[in-house]
C-alpha cells in the first residue's frame, strides 16, 4: 500500500513538471539557476550580462580594392593582425585566397566591438574601400527564451532529485527518477551551450573581409589576359569548326541525294510534258 502511494505520487509529481516544463510557465528562481548562468558566462570569457542594448548582434561586410600584387600582402596582414591581439577576441572563422588571374582574398573573423573600428582605419590605408555594410540581428527574445527555460529546467531537475532522495529502495522508482533526471541533464547541457552562444554573438561582431584588385587593375592586364589565352582560345576555335564540320558533312550528304532525285524527276517530268517535234 504504501508502495502504491509512493508511485502515486511520483507519477502525479513528473506529469506536473514536465506539464510545467513544457508549458513555458514561468517559475521563481533556484539556486541552481545561478550556476547555470554563472557557467554558460564563464564559456563566454566570464563576460558581463548584456543590457538592453547589447541583445544586439551585428555583422560587417567591408570589400577593399587594392592592386593585384598587394592583395595577397594584405590578406596576410590581416590575418596576422588577427593573432596578434588576444585582447581583442578576434578568432578566424573562415579565410581564402587566390592568387591566379585577378587574385582575391576573403576573411571571416569574430572580434570584439571597438577591433572592428581599428581593423576598418587599418584597412583603409592599405587600399580602397569600396564597399561597407552593416546588418543587425535582434537577439533579445532568444536569449530570454534560452534563460527562461534554464531556470525551468534547473527547477525540474531539483525536484527530481529531491524524489530520489524519498524513493529509498523502491527500485522501480528510483529507476524512473534516474532516466528522467539523465534526459533534463542531457537538455540542460545543450541549452547552457546554446545561451552561451547568443551571448558570445551580442558580445562580439562578425567581420566579413574581401579584398579584390577590380578597380586597380593595370591597362596592360586585358592585354596580357587576352595574350594568355591566345593558343587557348585558338584551340577552342579550331575544336568548334571540327566539331561543326562533323555536324554538317551527313547534311550535305542528305542535301547532294535530294538534289540529284529532285533533278531526275524533274527531268522526267519535262519530257513527258513536251510536245514532239
């Protein structure tokens, strides 16, 4: 019997957590709460919570035109820039460059608010600025969503551990509170990660960096473009007319047969309708 109260009562206690949980009800802080927070910061380099304001994450685009033989230096320095101010918080997420025919160059970095003004100033006198553009992504619902839920979570998994304080040798039970606290662990672990992340977007920027030689090409660069691609070119160009010659041989054949029979009938036809002489 008593038993039987306890499943009871440990069937009833899940079903209303989890309602609850699933819900998005709102539920008063708990201790745990606090070091949830205090972990998903520290991922974040221990950064303070933002205000209002900072739930805002931004993203530069910046295009720099230099000549071709500058581009692959300045990529370089860029990147350079990058690993030597840890203060700065700057990370490479993604770089690129190509040295061929009209060299480019592309770098993606993750940086802190006041490296994106620097890196600009820098960059614009080392070559044009071409092309500048900012977008803003309103990142503060997410994050409350993400908090709101932390301290859902945390709550249900205090209560689920104080259950398997009472279930003593009730090993069905206990089996039950295990799974369960094992399943809101596993989800408290990927949303601290995920609360981690949007905080990391509103304390830092992304800078994307192109750097092209489209408007410091040199008069000569057509020429020795079209130079290069002479035998190229002459090659194709040969290739097409053999390739057209194949294509048009059977159709002259056609065209000579239905000639001569078009003439034999023809011919035919004109002696018959011609009177005698």
């Amino acid at each position: 019997m008593k038993r039987s109260f306890f499943l009871f009562l440990l069937a009833f206690t899940l079903v209303a957590c989890e309602q609850h949980y699933k819900m998005g009800e709102d539920v008063p802080a708990v201790a745990g709460a606090d070091n949830v927070f205090q972990e998903s910061a520290s991922s974040s380099q221990q950064a303070p919570s933002p205000s209002a304001r900072q739930f805002l994450a931004y993203e530069h685009w910046l295009t720099v035109d230099a000549s071709e033989t500058e581009v692959a230096g300045i990529y370089r320095q860029s990147l350079a820039t990058c690993q030597s101010l840890p203060d700065a918080g700057c990370v490479v997420l993604e770089s690129r460059l190509s040295t061929g025919r009209r060299s480019s160059a592309a770098i993606k970095m993750r940086v802190r608010p006041e490296f994106v003004k620097k890196m600009t100033e820098s960059l614009g006198k080392l070559g044009e600025i071409t092309h500048q553009s900012t977008t803003v992504e309103d990142l503060a619902t997410p994050i409350g969503d993400a908090e709101k839920k932390l301290a859902m979570l945390t709550s249900y998994r205090a209560q689920l551990e104080g259950l398997r304080g009472k279930a003593n040798n009730d090993i069905d039970a206990a089996i039950k509170i295990t799974k369960e606290l094992a399943q809101v662990q596993s989800d408290l672990e990927a949303l601290t990660g995920e609360h981690a992340h949007l905080l990391k977007r509103v304390q830092t920027e992304v800078l994307n960096l192109r750097i092209e030689s489209e408007q410091n090409l040199s008069w000569w660069a057509p020429i020795k473009s079209a130079i290069s691609d002479f035998s190229g070119n002459l090659a194709q160009g040969v290739s097409t007319a053999i390739t057209a010659t194949a294509f048009v041989l059977p159709w002259l054949f056609v065209f000579g047969v239905l000639t001569w029979l078009v003439r034999k009938v023809w011919s035919k036809f004109k002696r018959k309708t011609t009177p005698p002489r």
